[in-house]
C-alpha cells in the first residue's frame, strides 16, 4: 500500500467480530404484520392458468395433431402470408 507515493505497509483487512457477549441472550426480531395477501397462492394459481390442463406432451404422437392457424404446418412449412 502507498500514501503520498512512498510505501506505507501492508494492507489487512480489518475482521469485526461479536460485540456482545456470548452468554448475553440476543433478542428475538420481531414478527413482520400479515398482509393478509396469500401470495403463494397467487403464484400457484397462476402457474396453474398458465400450465392449462396438465397433460402431459405425447411426442409420438405430436406429428399426427393437425397444424394451427399460421404458423408451422405438420409437413414442416412455414406459413408465407404476413399476419395482422
């Protein structure tokens, strides 16, 4: 380490450690207030929604489902015209 351009010692780190006494009893952090929002739920449900019925993919049979509305068609094709 250098002060002002000349050398000035090694660099420590300084560690700070306990400041109390370890047979001193620490006090329990208070309860967060329940929100009353069940926010867990919300994410399930959500999950749920989003997963639709959950069956599961059959991929032997993917290639035999009939194509969608504009996109890839079972033989692979592109569809050419511009969607709106």
């Amino acid at each position: 380490m250098f002060l002002d351009g000349k050398p000035a010692g090694a660099a420590v780190p300084f560690i700070t450690r306990r400041h109390v006494h370890r047979a001193v009893p620490q006090a329990a952090p208070a309860a967060p207030a329940a929100t009353g929002i069940d926010y867990l739920g919300l994410v399930a449900a959500a999950h749920d929604e989003a997963a639709g019925t959950g069956a599961t993919i059959d991929f032997a049979r993917l290639g035999l489902l009939p194509a969608s509305d504009g996109g890839q068609h079972a033989d692979g094709s592109q569809d050419t015209e511009a969607r709106q």
